[in-house]
C-alpha cells in the first residue's frame, strides 16, 4: 500500500512540473508565429501587387521584418524572376 501511495504521489508531482513547463513553451511558440504572422501580413499591406517584383518587395521586407524580430529568414535577397 505504501508503494502505490508513493507511486502516485511521484506522478502527481511529476505532472504538476511538467505541465506548466509544456504551457510555458506553447506560450513562447505562439509568441513565435504571431510575430511571423505579423510581418506577412504588414509585407502584404505594403507590397499588394502580385508582379514578379512586387512579390519580390514583399518577401525582401518579409525577410528584413523576420530578421529585425531574430526570427529565422532565409538568406539573401528574393529575385524577380519572370
């Protein structure tokens, strides 16, 4: 009887660790993708014209506004190709 009372009272402590940790980095991951989010929506806004280099303006400042967040851009510049 005492095992199974130290068994649950280990998972019980276990789990009230655990699940604000994991609540914790959801927070931080929507953070993340809203910021992401943001600066698609704002390159849209400013570029709308759906050219070759309208969609190349809109991903450079996509790709400015990601990095100016330390959020992961691809490098370099996007080109307008035909």
């Amino acid at each position: 009887m005492n095992r199974l009372r130290i068994a649950l009272a280990t998972l019980a402590l276990t789990a009230l660790t655990v699940v604000p940790a994991l609540a914790q980095y959801k927070g931080a991951s929507e953070t993340v993708w809203a910021e992401a989010n943001r600066c698609t929506h704002d390159a849209a806004r400013l570029f709308p014209d759906y050219t070759p280099q309208g969609n190349a303006a809109r991903e450079n400042y996509r790709r400015a506004c990601l990095r100016a967040h330390n959020l992961p851009a691809p490098n370099g510049q996007a080109n307008a190709s035909n």
